[in-house]
C-alpha cells in the first residue's frame, strides 16, 4: 500500500471530511424534501430530486477522497481495512470506527440506490432508511475525529449540520404525507390465527336449488385484524 | 348418467350432508367421452363463472403452452362477494365434482399442484373439503397433489392475482399486470385460477361430453348457473337455472319479490338493473345491453319499499373500506366517491355541483387501479345514478323517499367492526 | 442527413401498486401525464407515434425520474 507522508495529505484529508458532511447533510435534507412533497411552483419537485442524486454522487466522490487520503497518509496508521471495518485502526479506535460504520452504511444506500431496477421497491426503501443513521454517524464521527470539529468555525458548521439533520429527521417523522392508511397487507403476522376446525360441525346450508337455507347469505364472516404496519 | 335436461346438474344428489366420494362415482357414473377431453371443452364453450365470463378452454390452453414444470392449479372458492353463497353451497353438496374438474383442468395445463382455496372463515366448508381432500388421498397416490389453504377472508383477497399473491407470498393484495393475457406466478410456475363452479362445470362435461352440457343454456352461453339470491328474497337460496333463463322465473324460484324495484346483478362491483327488466333471460348476452353482466352469479333483489341510493351508498362504503390501499386512485378514490353519495342522499347543498363531481371522479377513477376493484365500483355508482335517476331527483330537491330516512336496510354488508376502519367518517 | 421514421407508437405506463403520487412524472412530461386531485398521475391512454422525438425524450425521462420507478414505456406496434 502507497504509504507518502506529507502535511498536505492531512490537509486534504480534513478539508474533503468537512465538504462531504456539508455535501451529506445537504444530500439528506433534499431527500426528505422529496418524500414530504415540496416543490411544484418555483422549483420543481424533479429538480429537487435530481439535485439530491447528483448531489450525493459529489458527496460520495469527496468521501472517497477524504477515506482515500486518510488510508494513504502514514502519519497515522490507518489502513484500508479500518475504512470498512470497525475497530480495526490503531489511531482513534472509536471515532474512525464509527467513520467505518456510516462509510458501510452509505454504501450501502448507493448500491441499493444503484439496483434500484434490479431489487424489490421495499428492500430499496428500507436500505434508504440506513442514510439516517449514516449521516448521525458520519457527523459524530467528524465531532470526535475532526481536528477541527472542537473549537470555532469546524464547531459552527458541525453543529449547524446536526441541527439541519435533525430537523430534517423530525419533519421526516413527523410530516410524512398522507398516504391513505398504509396498505392492507394480509401478512401472515397481521392475519387471524386459523381457525381450530371441529371435524363434528354438521354441515348446514342449502343442498338444493329452491331450497331454502337454514342460514344466512354470509354465516360468518368475522375480519382479520388489520395490518396497521405502514409500508 | 344423469339425464340432460335434467335439474339440477351442478348440486344433483340427495341433500343432506355433501356426498362422499362412494356416493359421488356411484351418481355420476363416467362415460367416455366422444372426443379427447380439451376439445370436449373447447366444443361445450364453457366460460369462467368467477365473473370475468372468460372461456375457460382459451385460458387452459394459453397455460398449457407455458413453460414451467411446477404448474399450479388454483381453484378459487373465496366468495369475497358478501352477495354470493354458490361456491359454499355446490361444496357443502358435492365437493368431489369440484375436485374432479379440478383434477381434469390440471391434466389439461399439466399442473402437479392443485391448491383449493377457500376463506378460513368458514370452518364448515374447510371441513367438508378437508374431508373430501382425504378421501381422495386415500384413494390413489398418482396425480397432482391436492392442497388445501385457507387465507382470511376479505373482499378483494378472492380476486385472482391476490390469491396467487397469498399462495406466493403470504399477501392477499393484488399485483399489478403490465400486460394482459399475464401469466400468474406461483414462486415462477404458472399458475391458472378458477372458480369453483367452473371447476365443477368441468367435471360435468368430462364425464357426459360438450352434448349433453349444451343442452341446457343459450347457443353463446351453455349450461347451468348457480345464482346466490339475497335481499327481498323469502329465505336466502342458491339456485341452479339454465343460462337464458328469464330472471322472473328465477325470483319464483326463489320465492323472491316478484316485482322488484331493481336488480343488483354480478355482485357489488356490478350494475343495477331496473325492476321493469324482469322478463330478461339471464345470460350475458342479453344483459349486456343492459349494461350488466351474470358475473359471480349474484343477484340482489331490491324491493319497491327500499332505496336504491342508500343501499348503494351503504355498498360503496363498504367497498371503499375493502379497498387494499395499493393504488392511490382506489385508496382515495373510492371513499370519496362514498362521500360524494353520501352527500347526495343526505342533504341537499350543492347537490348539482356534487353530482358533477360524482360523475368526473367516476372517470377518474375507472380503470386507473392495479386490479378490478374500483372499476366494479363505478360501474356500479353510475348504473345507480341511471337506474335510480327519479329518486336521485327527488333527494336532491330535499324530498327524499320514505326508506331512506329508516334504518332498515336490504342489502347485505359486513359490519365494520373496526374502529380504525372507519377512517372516512 | 434525413431522420430514420420510426413506426408504431409507445404508451407511456403506471404500475399503480408502486406508485405514491410523487407528482414528478407530471412535471416531467407534462404533455404526457397530468395529476388527478390526489396527486397521483393520469397517464395519456393512446399510443404516441415514435416519430414525436419529444413526446419519447419526456417520457423516458419521467420513466427516469420517478422516485417509485413505477413507470415504463410500452411500444405499440402500428395498426395499419
């Protein structure tokens, strides 16, 4: 593995970390633009669509950068592996364990983001709900790493970011537009338990055309519980 | 042999409990028939008689030629239709006939599974087909494999695609066909879906040969019908008439009112017919000027002394409530069509601008969902809206009809038991 | 240099199960789709002959910008 020491690495590494969590945090926000409906008149929904795809591959091209800079630079020992797997780096054990972590998380949402044709529509949207914990893991990753993240400016825009993040994930939770109730899955975890049939039961009902029957048009028919699980 | 013009056909035996399958070989005896058995099918012109009226060779002969070495053979038995009792009725008297044609269709597509569907809510049924299912086991290894299975009963869990859906995937919700003939698929064989009655007609001509099914029926729709009579009906009766047959002998038949107001035909995603259309044979072909259909074999027969509004208010409610919320123009479609009804019938506001409205959504909404559900729907809000023209005036000048201000209703629908269903109050 | 005519037609289409009224495809072939009262999208039912390049570039860019990708385009071969 190219192992160079310079400062500029480091500098680089710093600065393409900070733009990538601006980037992210940016990325998230515009996606939840998307799934609460805004945009129509001055902009259109599409363009805030379009602007969260292409935003994010920007961000992913400067992740890529700063994890790149990072693993390169042999001031601290930090290998290619700890940049996917977790606790693996000698230097800030935690904090690069966690970069590791939401560095697996968003790969994961843009290969799924990627597959979209190929998967299912739900596995799609469930690995979407990953980008949440990702981008709270990226920032408390840039918190605890960032040289720059304790005091000033690095501390304005951290801090400015958690808060576009979590606002975002409130009016995510919260104003999620009407879909009717949800969908009416018969899951077999929503459906009634079958019932225990009586091999006694006599059988009942009309046996002849004219013939009247001896119960109703619909004996039983009591409902399954409804599935309430929002899909 | 059972004589031809003889009735019934379908529900022929002694009543009492359902025949076993002893009894059933002894009053059916089997005859050869004169040709292979697809071109006695093809030659009986069969049609399906869950409601799409879909001859039932065509459909046997478009899997046939399907690739797949697991096919399935889905006998619907559901009754999603609160109006219909035919499928309970024809298994609580005969579920080796049903079997039987089922058994037969399977051979034809080349299926090695036959799954026998019906709703778990009806533990008699479940019980005289598990009974059935055993006897057959017993009887022979050979053939494809008889499964029985019980998903929960709701309106729109009979439809086709949703109960290939549940015996797929455990989900009773309808899936989307981009192209139609589409083939249904049972984890990726083809699988072909049909209705008890059809399956049972199947059987009938098996054994006595496209001949003697044509001999009862019209020339374009051969052989019996079940119809399942509710409403102003004496007792609530399932009743075997051949196709043509005029609905007025099929109400004596019934002991129904004999001259009823109106006529809900196909089930609650069908039309009403006026009551003035009575002597109508009851075939397709005669009724679609009408702009109705035989359907699922349903017929609700409406008094003089009900409102048709209401009851079709009180319908469309209901339907909107089934509605499985996939698809946004059924999920909000249909509950506003029920306000928009509902409105009408109440209250007198704005019922020109309402009414308007009532018609723009109805086109709107038809044909916009993944299956069937909201267009029977509509069909059924506008054939009220023409059918019950004269009272819609009369509620709209604020002078509404007598039954519409009691709390007796005729047609029957579920109660909703949930509080959470009713979401559109 | 002459354009290749194309014959036959598409039809741009929905899959309604998937679709969740983002309202895109509305603004992304506005000639093509238009939105009921609900949001969800009502789709021209006729088959577009292949020739109107435009009404094809929109369509396909509305089958692309759906977040639901709910959308596809059928081809229509000719009639006459």
């Amino acid at each position: 593995m190219l192992a160079i020491t310079t400062p500029y690495l480091w500098y680089t590494s710093r600065a393409t970390g900070m733009v990538a969590m601006i980037l992210f945090t940016l990325v998230v926000t515009l996606g939840t633009f998307v799934a609460n409906r805004i945009g129509g008149t001055i902009v259109g929904r599409f363009e805030i669509n379009e602007l969260h795809r292409s935003l994010s591959i920007v961000a992913i091209v400067f992740l890529g950068l700063h994890i790149l800079t990072t693993v390169v630079d042999s001031y601290v020992s930090t290998g290619l592996i700890s940049a996917f797997i977790p606790m693996t780096s000698s230097y800030k054990r935690v904090p690069v364990a966690l970069g590791a972590v939401a560095f697996d998380l968003i790969l994961a949402v843009w290969v799924s983001s990627l597959l979209k044709l190929r998967i299912k529509n739900q596995t799609w949207r469930f690995i979407h709900w990953f980008s949440w914990l990702g981008v709270t893991t990226s920032l408390v990753h840039g918190f605890l790493t960032g040289s720059d993240a304790r005091h000033g400016f690095g501390l304005i825009l951290v801090g400015l970011c958690t808060l576009a993040v979590v606002s975002a994930a409130l009016w995510r939770f919260l104003g999620r537009p009407a879909r009717a109730a949800g969908r009416t899955a018969l899951s077999p975890l929503a459906a009634a338990p079958a019932p225990r049939l009586n091999p006694k039961l006599t059988p009942s009902g009309p046996r002849r055309p004219g013939v009247p029957t001896s119960s109703g048009p619909f004996p039983r028919n009591p409902r399954p519980p409804q599935s309430k699980a929002r899909r | 042999m059972i004589d031809a013009t003889a009735l019934p056909r379908l529900l022929h035996g002694p009543s009492g409990r359902p025949l076993t399958l002893e009894q059933h070989e002894a009053l059916f005896v089997s005859q050869t028939p004169a040709q292979s058995i697809a071109a006695e099918l093809q030659a009986s012109g069969l049609t399906g008689r869950g409601g799409a009226a879909f001859p039932t060779w065509r459909k046997a002969e478009f899997i046939a030629g399907q690739r797949g070495h697991n096919k399935f053979m889905v006998v619907n038995a559901m009754e999603g239709e609160p109006g219909s009792h035919k499928d309970r009725t024809l298994l609580s008297a005969n579920p080796h006939l049903v079997l039987d044609g089922a058994e037969i269709l399977a051979s034809l597509i080349g299926a090695k599974h036959i799954a026998i569907c019906v709703a778990r809510d009806n533990p008699t049924v479940v019980n005289h087909l598990k009974r059935a299912v055993h006897e057959r086991e017993r009887r022979s290894l050979r053939g494809p494999k008889l499964e029985l299975h019980t998903p929960p009963w709701r309106y729109v869990a009979g439809e086709e695609s949703a109960l290939v859906h549940w015996l797929d995937d455990n989900e009773s919700l309808p899936q989307y066909r981009a192209h139609r003939p589409h083939v249904l698929r049972i984890s990726h064989n083809p699988a072909m879906v049909d209705n008890t009655e059809t399956c049972a007609n199947v059987g009938l001509i098996a054994r006595f040969g496209a001949d003697w099914f044509r001999k009862l029926g019209t020339a374009e729709s051969p052989g019996t019908a079940l119809v399942s009579l509710t409403g102003a009906v004496a007792n609530q009766a399932v009743v075997e008439v051949p196709l043509g047959t005029p609905i007025s002998t099929i109400l004596a038949r019934a002991n129904a009112d004999p001259r009823p107001q109106a006529l809900l035909l196909g089930g609650y995603g069908g039309s009403w017919i006026s009551g003035q259309h009575v002597d109508t044979p009851y075939a397709n072909e005669f009724l679609r000027p009408l702009g109705a259909t035989v359907g699922a074999g349903i017929m609700v027969v409406l008094p003089r002394s009900a409102c048709g509004l209401v009851e079709t208010q009180r319908i469309v409610q209901w339907m909107a409530n089934e509605s499985a919320r996939q698809c946004g123009p059924c999920a909000f479609g249909l509950p506003s069509l029920a306000e928009d009804l509902t409105h009408l019938v109440r209250t007198t506001r704005d019922a020109e601008a309402v009414l308007r409205r009532l018609h723009e959504r109805c086109g709107l909404i038809e044909g916009r969902g993944a299956c069937h559900h909201p267009d029977g729907v509509v069909q059924l809000v506008r054939s009220a809206l023409k059918v019950f023209a004269d009272d819609l005036r009369q509620h709209m000048s604020g002078a509404p009809c007598a039954p519409s201000r009691s709390n007796q209703h005729v047609v029957k629908v579920p109660t909703l038991e949930h509080e959470e269903e009713q979401m559109w109050e | 240099m002459g354009v290749r005519r194309k014959s036959g037609g598409f039809v741009l289409k929905v899959n309604p199960i998937l679709c969740d009224g983002y309202g895109h495809c509305a603004e992304l072939a506005p000639d093509l789709v238009r939105t009921d009262e609900w949001g969800y999208p009502i789709v021209v039912a006729v088959p577009v002959p292949l020739s109107n390049l435009g009404a094809l570039a929109s369509a396909r860019y509305a089958v692309r910008g759906c977040p639901r990708k709910a959308m596809h385009i059928e081809r229509v071969a000719d009639e006459s």
